[in-house]
C-alpha cells in the first residue's frame, strides 16, 4: 500500500472527517521521482472543536508517529473544525536539500 494510502486510512479512522485531503508534493521538491516524502494534509473533523491548533497537529503528529519516523519529511497540515472555513494556503516553497 502506497504511503498516502496509509495516511488516509489512518486519518479516517481516528477522525472520521468531513474533508480529507492528502496531497503528495514531493515532485516539488529535490528528491528522487517517485518519493513519498513531502505531503500536504487539509482535514475537517468534529475532533477538532474547542482544541487550539497546537492541540490538533499533536493529535495527527501521534495517528501518523510511525509514517513520520519511517520516511516523511515535510508534513503540511491545515487542520479545522466544521465550522472554520476550511481554506488551506500552499505549502511552503522547497528551499533546497539534495537527492538521494
């Protein structure tokens, strides 16, 4: 199973969001074709209100331990609760780095 497919799953279960985006961006950065290192995460969960932003990437950063050990580099996370306007902004531009 592919890694975003991992990620997915796990985000559901824990969550059950309303809006789920994974987004692989490691075609935009300096890794080697194919990477899966370097992803952007929109979520919308119930799980989420009352919790400060803080507090919510915690919660992810702990469903996801295992992926950010074993391989992710860059975690992009725009987190929001049903009744935030779920607009997530780009991700941060690569600033260099070097293949593998």
């Amino acid at each position: 199973m592919a890694l975003q497919e991992r990620i997915e799953q796990k985000l559901t279960a824990a969550f059950q969001p309303t809006q789920l985006s994974v987004e692989n961006e490691s075609h935009g950065h300096n890794v080697p074709r194919g990477s899966e290192t370097h992803f952007k995460v929109v979520i919308t969960s119930q799980e989420f209100l009352g919790k400060s932003l803080v507090a919510r990437h915690r919660a992810v950063y702990q469903i996801l331990v295992e992926e950010l050990a074993g391989g992710v580099h860059a975690l992009a996370l725009f987190t929001f609760s049903p009744d935030e306007q779920s607009q997530a902004a780009d991700s941060p531009k690569c600033l260099g780095g070097s293949k593998k």
